[in-house]
C-alpha cells in the first residue's frame, strides 16, 4: 500500500510542479506600462508618431470572434466580414480612420453635390484608378454595382444582400430609382423621394464599395445559389476592389490573407504591411492565450473587459481604446405589460439604476453612462439630461405612480448565453440592476432564454416586459438608432417590441428621413429626441468601447467605436 | 467472411434510415432558427418569416423530410444556410483536420497507455502502479476544456514553447493540396512547415487523448495482468522461456483483444471530444462544425454531417470486429 501511495505521492508532485513553472516566470513588470491608448484621438493624422520611424513590411496576424461568410460583401451583413472587406473594398465615399463620422470622399474626388430638391446626387469619379485585376474604374463600374444590387436575385435579398434593402429597397420599391453614367467620370443617383441618410448610410459600409465588374462577372456573382458562385467562395477570386490591399486566399475556418496593393492610387494611405492574415477563434479565452504566446496572433480585434486588467499592466501588450462609441445598451420595456405603461414606474427605474457602477463593474470601465437612445457621436446628437442615479428621486417616482407594492412586480428577461459588446456580462448585469431597482421597492424576477434559441425571436415581437438589449450601429445617423434599432413604424403602427409610437414621433421620424437638406434634417432628428425624452419609454444605461489588444509592437493601429478599422496605417515596430 | 462483411453492410442501411428520421425530428424541433445566425439583430418578425418562406423552412415537416431524403438519395449532403457552402466541400476541408487531431491523439494514447499499463501490471501495487493509477484518474476526470486552457496557459503564454492555437503559423505560406498539414509540408519539402505543424499538434492531441490514455492504461493493465494468470503463461515460465520472450509471445499477443476493443470504441469518443478541442485550439475540424451548424440551426448540415458520422463509426466498428479474425484465430465469422 505505501508503494502505491509513494507512487501517487511522485505523480501529484511531478503535476504540480509541472503547473508551478508557470507562476514563477511570470515577468515582474519594472517600467510603467507603456499603454497609452495606441489610437490616437479622433482626428490625428495616424503616422504621427513623432519618436518611431516607420518600418515597412511583415505580416500582421489578426484574431477575429468569427470566419468570413462569404467573399461578396454584397452579401453578408456580418461584422467580421465587413472588418476584413473594408481594407479592400473601396466605395465612392468613406470614413476617415480612427474617426466615426468624419466622412470623405474616397473613390469620388468630392463629397457628391445634391440637387434643390434632394433627389439627385452627382458623383465625380477619380481618374487613373485600377482595380486589383487591372481593369479600370470607371462611371460604368458604378453603374454595374449599384444595378446588381438593386436587381439582385430574390433569393438573395433578405438573407443576404440586406444592407441594401434596408438602405435604399430592391426593385421597383427601391428608392434608388436610377443610377445614370453622365460620362466616363461622371456618376449620378436619382432618388425617388429625398433619403437624409443617403451619404451616411452608404459611407461606413463596405457593401455599397465597388468591386471590379469583370472580375464579378467572371466569378458568376450574380448566381442566385451562392453555393455556386465562385466569387462568393473565394476560391480563387472574389473581393476584387481598388483599396490598400487585395484578396490573396481564404482556407475557410482557418484564415484569409489579405497582402499590400502596390499600385494603391492613394500614395498617402499606402498599407506599410506586407500582408495581413485574419484568424477566427470561438473562444474567448483561446485567443486571448494565441496572443500571449510566441508565434500566435498579434492583434485580438475584440477582448472581453475582464481580460484587459492582466495586459495592462504588461509592457508586452498594449490595450486598445476604441475612441468613440457606436453602440447602445438599455434597459428595454414593453408597455403591453404592467407596469411599464406608467412612466412614473419608468421614470423611477431610470432614477434607480446606477449606470457608472456597471460601468466599473461589467465594462472595466471603458463606456459611458447613456443620456440618450444614440451614443454622442451620433449625427444630430443632442443631450437630453435624462435621470441620473438618485434612488431618493426613485421612491418618489413610485409614490406618485399611485400603485402598490403588489403591483410592483417586474419580469427581468437576458439572454443567457451570449455577450455583446454593449453587454460583456448579461446575467452580472442583470443582477446588479435588480439590486438597485430592489433597493428602491420594486420585486424583480429573472428570466432567461438562449440568444439563438429564442431570445432575439421572443423580444422582437414584445413578448418581454423587460429584458436587456442592445444595438451596434451599421452607420453613425440617428435614423439607425432611432428608427433601424428601436421605434420603427409599420404604417402608423408602433413597433410590437416596445409598443411605443405617439403620432408626433413618426411624424419626426418621417420628417428626419425624408429631408431634403442638413438644417431641416437637424431639426427633425433634435424634435424625435426631445419627444423620447419626454416619453421616456426605455432606459438608456451605457454606450461602451469594447477594447481590442495587441502586442506592443503593434503601431499605428485606429480603433473606431464601429470597427471600421483600415488596417494601412498600421506598422510593426519590429 | 466476405458474406459477413456484405451482411454487416447491408445492415447498416436501416440503421442510418431510422437515425435520418431521428436526427431530422431532433434539429426541427430545437427552439429557434437559423434567422438570428444569418441576420444577428437586423431580423425583424417581418423578415424572419420571409426568410423561412424563402429557405423552405415554414412547409410541413414531413414534406421537408421527404424532400431531404431525396437529396441524399442524389448523393447531395446539402449546404449551409449560412455561408452557402456544401456539406461535401466542408467536409473535405474540415476532416483531414480532425483526422490528424484524432490519429495524433491515438498515437499519444497508446503510445503511452500500453506501455504505462504494461509497466504498472509488472510492478502491480508497486509506486508505478501507484503513479499510473493517479495519471489515469486524472486523465479521465479532468474536463478537456480545463486541461486544454491549462496546457494553453502552462506551455503557450507562460514557457512560450508552444503555440497556443490552430494547426499552423499562417505567416509560413503553406500550400494546401490534401489539406492535411503534415502531409502538405512533407509534400513541398518545407521541414520548417512540417516542425511547425507538429508543435501545434502536441497540446490538442494531449488533450484530446488524455480520456483514452486514461482508459488503454486501465485495460491494458487489467488484460496484462488477467493473461498473466493463465495456464499457458505458467507453463511457458515453467520452461525457462526469458521473462521478454514471455511477454512479447504469450502475454502480449493475449492481451491485445480488449485493448483493441477499446481502441475502436475510443473512436466515437474521440470525435465526441473533438468537438472542446477544437474550440480551445482554434482547431478547424468537424467537431467544431457540428457544433456551430446546431447552434446556427443549420438543419441540413446536422443532419448529413451527423449521418456521415454514423457510416464512419458503422465501418470502423466493423473493422474491429473483422480485426478480432486475425487477432485471435478461434474467432470465426459465418
């Protein structure tokens, strides 16, 4: 019996020391930590680095929480696909890096000029540009792409070609009546009624770029089966566009590797990069360790909040603040259900809760609290001066509801298996806001439903009371907050999900959607805030920066709150 | 034999016919659709339901059935509701994969179990049995995941001597022919390629093998010491036959049945256990891909993938069973 014990003596020790090794190279860090924010603030020029030369060349390894869908971003709507097309995929307009909403003219040479009445836009088009198959950009390219999407297949548009019908339509109920070629460098888009969100909308987003349309045709990417596009599956074409990279390979679930365009027409924006090769990972925790290791990924586009603690204080890392938030957490209600249809219950849930505690406890502290159903770089942002934390001012809420303690019941919904970057930790956020609306007399009770087995199903149609939700923007304009996201329309009829819509807030909203020009669009967009604020019927909590992070000789790196992150700038110090 | 093997062939078909009908009512009847995995929280009720329409999805079940079964009876597996690709053409790129995270598991697994097992029934109630006795415990109760992010942890971001993730740095370039990595770079004559690929193996393939390791170590051990007893074996020591040749002729040869037993059943295990691995190394195999088609309710990729799996687990069985033959000559099969 002591032989066998002496034995398991020796395999335990042999375990332990084994896992000791760890903890006692750990590096002591001896300096400060050198992670200043690496993104500059919003509008410096990104080589500004006035102390580093910049070295061109290597390979840039990315860690993404997902693969690529398909190789058209016509046809995803996805933002892992989006992050990796934007470095290739160039449109007529853009976002100027490390910015949300600064927007420049890109494969245009000016911003388009819009006609009295707001229905035409004229583009002038930059000469001398090739796509990354040689062929050249032209007004006929414009035209093609525009066209394919507007006439794209019925099998493809909900599913897959969604950006453009929730821009503009398919078909003959698109509001892009026509898209006319003037002459070889002129475009111009004819609306059918005026659209304020037409620059906006089109600006960030990669599946309004412009893609070669030989290169298009050739790989049939207008099959209605993508299974049989070649295009689509990147098999050896696809994402042929006129930006700082170009396509090079997709081993789908393993990488796609995109490499530097030396014939890039912007010799101001030329990628220092070599190549860039983007990896998926499922698991939170895997990439996190993929980056702390040798040979592994260099730059982890999204990590958890709780993960940021252990790299910052590493001089090894550098923990990415993404400047500008473009998303949204609340605290939803629907007004089908009691109590919520009293805003004096609603009003004093939104004095009860305490969004900077979340904020330090959920978000390591990288978000703000919410004063408002868009994030401050909205277009047409305007502080509301909603309720801040005063349980006091809760209590009275309450009192002057009229109702009683019985009626005090609230059915708390969250998904239970999911995190989102405006909810890193639904279930510790929940909790922690029972506590509070419990310390000011109301009952919480939770509920939980699985993200994709029924939660965003479920919520949609205003089965919750009350549950957890959010929204990362597709574009930074009030319209797809407040419209896209929350209060939409069908006819005169309020959304189901919240069962909220006063006739003098779709009359804002058409008013906001339909103008012809910035003042009246400003105006409309200011008087549709002002009525939510006054109606209050969900509780702004947070608009947050989910951080990404990379090895510290990872320079020149500019996050944007909507991650749309071109990779050129970026150089390793190496 | 050959009537056999016909028969055991033969016998599969209603098998697989009665498992379609199973797996079909089991992913149709999971809460929820492939909507939110398609549009995330752009799916408006509106949209949901014109995407069901157009998917085919809102039509009775028994007439998607039928209509799934006539498409496996054209040979075609389906596609993917999400990212359009074929069942077949996923299965080529994702299989070679698991079969290298699987072989390299067995490889660690009886590599190690047997002669551990051997070691521990020669030295029975000695340290070693000790020792292998807690090594075997540990192997089979610690959950993959914990000893994968361990390893990942230990050996990945604390002594940097092996990667954390994937089958392959991608800075190395390697081209893939057959889409097994180690073959691809012996193939092109990158050794660097080759090492590279060999040192991502190692972590997930003692993860994934540290179940079956548990488990060839226990049997072998019990087999070693239950043929130790026979008669046979006495009467080979009685003939002063030298302890090795005892071992390599009589007792081994005895012990393997069971052990190879094991083995084959290890398989469906080992695919089972594919699925963590994967997950924690960024592994791009087929565990991982049945898992993300359930969670996307990505019916017609579950249903063929899961069939597909049924064949292998069917054919490699009875690759055992006919593997007995040889093994022992007494076992006969009519």
């Amino acid at each position: 019996m002591t032989r066998i014990r002496t034995g398991a003596v020796v395999a335990v020790a042999a375990i332990l020391f084994a896992a000791c090794q760890g903890t006692a190279t750990t590096p002591a860090p001896t300096t400060a930590p050198t992670t200043a924010p690496a993104s500059a603030p919003a509008s410096t020029a990104p080589s500004a680095a006035p102390s580093a030369a910049i070295k061109e060349g290597g390979s840039l390894v990315v860690g993404l929480p997902g693969d690529m869908v398909l190789a058209d971003p016509s046809l995803v709507s996805d933002s892992n696909s989006s992050y990796i097309q934007t470095n290739v995929i160039e449109g007529l307009l853009g976002v100027k890096p490390g910015t949300l909403s600064d927007i420049v003219p890109v494969l245009a040479t000016d911003m388009p000029s819009v006609s009295a009445d707001g229905l035409t836009y004229t583009f002038k088009l930059r000469q001398g540009v090739k796509f990354h198959d040689g062929t050249d950009f032209n007004a006929d390219a414009v035209v093609y792409n525009y066209m394919r999407q507007k006439n794209a297949p019925k099998a493809l548009r909900d599913a897959y070609n969604y950006y453009f019908g929730a821009v503009f339509g398919w078909a003959e109920n698109s509001n892009l009546k026509s898209v006319d070629k003037v002459d070889d460098y002129t475009v111009t888009m004819t609306l059918g009624h005026p659209q304020s969100n037409f620059i906006i909308a089109q600006a960030p987003l990669p599946q309004f770029g412009i893609q070669s349309p030989t290169a298009l045709k050739a790989g049939d990417a207008d099959n209605p089966d993508p299974a049989k596009s070649k295009y689509a599956q990147g098999q050896g074409t696809g994402m042929v566009g006129t930006g700082p990279f170009k396509f090079k390979e997709w081993v789908p679930n393993d990488h796609v590797t995109i490499v530097k365009n030396p014939d890039y027409w912007n010799k101001d924006a030329m990628a220092h990069l070599d190549e860039v090769i983007f990896k998926p990972f499922a698991d939170q925790s895997a990439e996190l360790n993929s980056l702390q290791s040798d040979g592994g990924i260099d730059l982890a586009q999204t990590i958890l909040p709780n993960d940021i603690a252990s790299l910052k204080s590493d001089p090894n890392y550098t923990v990415i603040d993404r400047g500008d938030s473009c998303n949204y957490g609340g605290l939803q209600m629907n007004q089908t259900h009691k109590p919520f249809d009293n805003l004096h219950i609603r009003t004093a849930i939104a004095y009860a809760v305490n969004k900077q505690s979340y904020i330090d406890a959920f978000y390591a502290g990288l978000a703000e609290p919410a004063d408002n159903w868009m994030p401050p770089a909205t277009q047409y942002y305007k502080k509301l001066n909603l309720p801040t934390y005063d349980p006091q001012k809760a209590k009275d809420e309450i009192a002057a509801s009229g109702l009683s303690a019985d009626q005090l019941k609230l059915d708390f919904y969250y998904p239970s298996d999911v995190a989102r970057p405006y909810m890193p930790d639904p279930k510790g956020l929940a909790e922690a806001i029972a506590t509070d609306l419990e310390a000011v007399g109301f009952t919480v009770t939770f509920h939980t439903e699985g993200w994709r087995t029924g939660y965003l199903a479920d919520e949609a149609v205003g089965k919750f009371p009350m549950w957890l939700l959010g929204w990362t923007c597709d574009w930074p304009g009030p319209d797809n907050f407040l419209v896209t996201a929350f209060f939409h329309f069908d006819g005169d009829k309020p959304n189901p999900e919240f069962a909220y819509g006063p006739p003098e807030l779709k009359a804002a909203f058409d008013a906001g959607l339909s103008a012809p020009d910035e003042a009246t669009a400003k105006a409309a967009w200011e008087k549709a805030q002002d009525i939510l604020a006054t109606g209050l019927p969900t509780v702004p909590l947070v608009h947050s920066k989910p951080p990404a992070a990379s090895k510290s000789y990872v320079k020149g790196f500019l996050g944007a709150g909507n991650l749309n992150e071109p990779l050129w700038p970026v150089w390793l110090d190496k | 034999m050959i009537k056999y093997i016909i028969r055991r062939l033969l016998g599969a078909i209603p098998v697989l016919f009665g498992l379609s009908i199973i797996l079909f009512a089991f992913v149709h009847l999971l809460p929820g659709d492939p909507v939110t995995s398609l549009l995330g929280q752009h799916a408006t009720p509106e949209l949901r339901k014109e995407i069901l329409n157009q998917l085919g999805l809102d039509r009775p079940l028994y007439e998607q059935y039928v209509l799934y079964l006539g498409q496996l009876a054209r040979f075609d597996l389906g596609k993917s509701i999400i990212n359009n690709r074929t069942v077949a053409e996923e299965l080529a790129l994702r299989f070679p994969a698991t079969i290298e995270l699987t072989v390299g598991a067995l490889i660690f697994a009886v590599g190690l179990g047997i002669p551990l097992g051997r070691m521990a029934a020669r030295h029975v109630q000695g340290w070693q049995d000790g020792a292998v006795t807690v090594i075997s415990l540990l192997g089979i109760s610690i959950p993959i995941f914990v000893l994968g992010l361990t390893f990942q942890y230990i050996f990945a971001v604390q002594l940097k001597i092996l990667p954390a993730a994937g089958r392959i740095d991608p800075r190395l370039h390697l081209e893939l022919t057959t889409n097994f990595v180690l073959i691809d770079s012996l193939l092109t004559g990158n050794i660097e390629a080759f090492v590279d690929a060999l040192k991502h193996l190692i972590l997930p393939a003692i993860a994934l093998g540290s179940i079956p390791l548990a488990i060839i170590t226990r049997i072998t051990r019990a087999s070693v010491l239950d043929v130790n007893h026979e008669d046979y074996v006495r009467t080979a020591r009685a003939k002063g036959l030298s302890e090795r040749r005892v071992d390599s002729r009589h007792i081994m040869r005895n012990a393997w049945l069971p052990v190879v037993t094991v083995i084959g059943l290890q398989v469906g295990g080992l695919l089972a256990g594919a699925v963590i691995t994967e997950t924690v190394f960024a592994w791009p195999g087929v565990g991982r891909y049945i898992v993300e088609a359930i969670q996307d309710h990505d019916y017609l990729v579950v249903q063929s993938v899961i069939l597909v799996f049924a064949l292998i687990f069917l054919v490699v069985n009875l690759v055992v069973d006919i593997g007995y033959a040889f093994l022992n000559p007494r076992i006969r099969y009519s």
